[in-house]
C-alpha cells in the first residue's frame, strides 16, 4: 500500500518535471533529466547528506523506470494536460505525504533528533521541485507562492506528537500522510498563502 | 572565544541571506530556507565533498536554532537594516575569517594536501552565498563583483606559511583570522576589485 | 595513453568554462572556478552520490594544475578564440569520449546495475557543463541545443554491448571513444538535432 503510494507519487513528481520543462521547450534529453531530478532530486540530497551512499535510486532500478513511463505519457499526453490538472494535483499531493514520511523514517533510522528528521522529511518532498526551478532558471515557486514545505513541517510534526502516542506504526503513517494531504487540499482551495515580508 | 566567532558568523551569514530573501518577495518559508543555506551551505558543500556524513548541522543543532534566531532578527529589524549594515558588515567579515579556517581544520584533519585545504576553506566561507545566489536566480555576487573568495585562499596561504614556524595554535588561528579581516576591511575601505578580463 | 586523453579532455572543458565565464565578465576568481567547476563538477557530482570521498580532484592534484593552465590559457588567448574555435571543439569531443567511459568504469567497479552505470558516464561527462551554465544563470544548453549527452547514453550502450564480446579492455575502450566522437563529430556537421517537444 505505501509502497504503491511512493510509486504514484514519484510518477506525478515525474510529470510536473516533464510538464515545466516542456514549456520552457526543452529537448526531450532535457525533459527527460528534469523528470528525473523532480521526482527523485529531494531524496538524492537527502541521501548524500546523510551519507547513504550510492543514492537511492541507484540501488533500486524500479524509480528508473518508472520515470520513464511518466516522462513517456507526460509527451504522450502533453496537449491534454489541462483536463488531466486535477488528477495530477492529486497525485502530487499524494507524493507530498509519502515523501515526507519516507524523508522522516531516514532520519530516524539513523538515531537524527526529530528537528532534523522533519527537514529530511521537508526535503525529500521539496527539493526536487527546487532543483527543477534552478536548472529552468526560476527563483523556486516553492519559496514565493505555494504553502507546500510548510505543510510537510506541519505533518513531521504532527507524526513526532502521534509517535508519543505509542501508535501502531501503520495507524503513524496513514494519519500522517492524511494530515499532510488534507491541509494541502485545503490550502488550495481556501487559497492560503504566507504573507510576503515587506521591508517598507 | 572561536565558538563565539563561529556563532557570530552563523548569525551574519544568516541574516545576509534573509535580507537577499526578503528584497526578493519571498514568503517566510522562502526567507528561512535562504538564511539557513547562507549560513550552512558552505560547510554542507564540504562536508558531503570529503565524506564528512551525517554532514555537520544536522549532529549540531546548535546551528539551526542559531539561524531561526538570525530569521526571527531579521525579519523584526528588517526596515532598520540600513541603520546595522555596519554592524552586519562586521559580523559577516568575522564569519568570512572563522569559516576559512574551519575549513582549512577539516582538510587537515583528513590529511588533505594544503592546495586542497585552502580550496576547503574557501569553499566554507564562500559558497553559502553562492547557493544563496543561485536560489535567488542571479549570477553569484563573488564571481563577479567583489574581492572576497580572493582574501580566503589568501588567508589559507599565510596559515600555512604561519604554520611552518610551529606558532601555538590558538597564535596561528587568531593570526589568520587578523589577516583575513584587516584585508577585508582595507578591501572595502579603499575599494580593491579584481578586474574584469576584456573580451577585446 | 587513456591519461593523456583524460588530461586532453580537462583542460577542454576548463576553457570551456573559462570561456563561457569571461564571456560573462565575470572577474578572474569567478572565471577559475567555473572553469574548474566545468572541469570536474560531473566527476565531483558522480562521486559524491556513490560516496567516494573525499572526490576525486582532491586525492590527484593533478586535475587542479591541469585547470590552472587551461585556466592561464584561456586568459592569455581570450582574443583569439575564435582561431582556435576547431581545436578546442576537437578536445572537448575527446572530452566527451573519455568521461564518459570513466563514469561507467566507476559505477561497474563498485557493482551497479548497467542503466545506473551510463547514467553515470553521462553524467561525468556533461554535468560539469550544467553546473557552468546554472552558475551563469543560464537554461543548460545540453536540455535545449545540441545532441550531447545523448551521445553519451549512445556510447554507454555500444560500450555495454561489446563488453558481451569479450573484448580486450584497450580494445573495449577505444572502440565506445571512437563511437562517442565519431557520432559527435557527425552530429555537428551535420546539424543533428533532438526536436523540441511542441505542446500545440
């Protein structure tokens, strides 16, 4: 069950890369990599600041091909995105919470204190959207738009308060993943924003 | 007292990038994640490079409540920023000198040869501000304006020439850092750049 | 003889990048370390994600002396570079064949899967160039210009099919060089494109 939530949530990282680098009309060696580097880029950095090393996606070919059956429906696809928006929205929130969660069990496996496991967590969700902002030359959506990150700091640390609770580790991980993904559909369509800071 | 420095840097360093993250309309999340990366992203950048994982602030998490200090400052005082720009300018040649040697210590301690080591403890006190750069989609400011990475590997040169004459290690650490920061300041005080190599 | 080629290959991309820096106007230190970072950034990225640290150009300062002459090179032709466009074309072509085969070296010396090891020789051998252009704050030309690192992929693939013949290892290697610069050398002469992906 979790294990099939990573794999649509690794396909709807997979195709928001293909889909950004498409309208910035890359190539397809382009889109392709930036696919690449959307779905599994959070969880490379995560890796080689941890030291769990060669990375994970080397060590389980399953995310390679993965991706490239993302990366062959997002052109497949690509004139049809509109109408499929919603569904990949949704993908995308799943992945969201399985990403942050997967992000958590790392630091955590490795003995990290909990303020740590939640930026492994943020991370492993966020940061391949940073990494495919950076290499199409944007500022990263995530740091001017969007609640995002701040909803998998809010779930890391609503699965820190449930933990105490001595909870069935399969109980731990749905309610977290159900926090996660509830806020963000909520942030959505309430519109929540974080305020822009301003200097005068 | 090179605790202190260190903590002081982290602080400068810190703020630097909230205010590059602030004049940028980025949200909170944005600011924070800039600051931190200022502050650590030059030590990570080592660290994951020589090996050195779990990389530093996460088995320290004196660093990330010293940097949430830094945001909380810089988003109170963030109208009156011209008014500390001195000040700010002091603490971050402080970190400038401080970061370079920790680096350089970290190249030691592994047996690096000193070309390498300098090339550390440029990498430490520089590249922070380099990834802040990239995140906020501008070509880094050390590549292109300023004299600054250039009074690092300068330091790291006379460290080891000062090391040659087998001075007290706290002598050799507090000489560096003297060396590095006078320069800075004569650097700015008098306006020394590098020149820009003509294409014709 | 591999060596010399390796070496060839360097101080080609360190130009490259020097190039590329001072087109840019950046100052003398920026234009180092982008040429460096183009040099050895996809070898540094490699060994960094399958853990072989410290990386490479600081256990072998051979790397760093190489890019300080290519480095002093480009400064002193700069003007004529355009004389010198063909030479330089030829050496990172060679570049190209060589990086490539040391990236899938390293990724069979430490067991992985064949696909994960031309990853990998793709990525030694065109990351360095991604880097360069995120550096600065370009699209990277390699997602949207020439067929590049897809010779790369091509080369992998010839590789691992003659590798089943039982070939010589001098043999093996010369032939997927061949293959990568040949298919190079065809590509640009005869404008060989990958098409853009047109969303309408």
């Amino acid at each position: 069950m979790f294990h099939l939530l990573d794999i649509i949530g690794t396909i709807a990282f997979a195709m928001s890369g293909a889909l950004t680098a498409i309208s910035k009309k890359l190539d397809p060696f382009g889109v392709f990599i930036i696919a690449f580097v959307t779905a599994v880029g959070g969880g490379t950095l995560r890796d080689v600041m941890i030291g769990r090393t060669p990375v994970g996606w080397m060590q389980d070919l399953e995310y390679v091909y993965v991706i490239a059956l993302a990366f062959v429906l997002s052109i497949l696809f690509r004139r049809k995105f509109d109408k499929l928006r919603t569904s990949l929205f949704l993908f995308d929130t799943i992945g969201l919470g399985v990403f942050t969660l997967i992000g958590l069990e790392k630091g955590i496996n490795i003995g990290l204190h909990p303020i740590i496991c939640i930026a492994l967590g943020t991370m492993t969700a966020c940061f391949g959207g940073v990494i495919r902002d950076i290499l199409c030359n944007e500022i990263p959506v995530i740091f001017r738009k969007e609640i995002y990150a701040t909803i998998c700091i809010l779930g890391g640390i609503v699965f820190f308060m449930l933990k105490k609770l001595h909870l069935n580790e399969d109980i731990l991980y749905l309610s977290t993943s159900a926090v996660i993904i509830s806020i963000r559909l909520m942030a959505v369509k309430y519109k929540w924003y974080l305020p822009v800071l301003d200097r005068n």
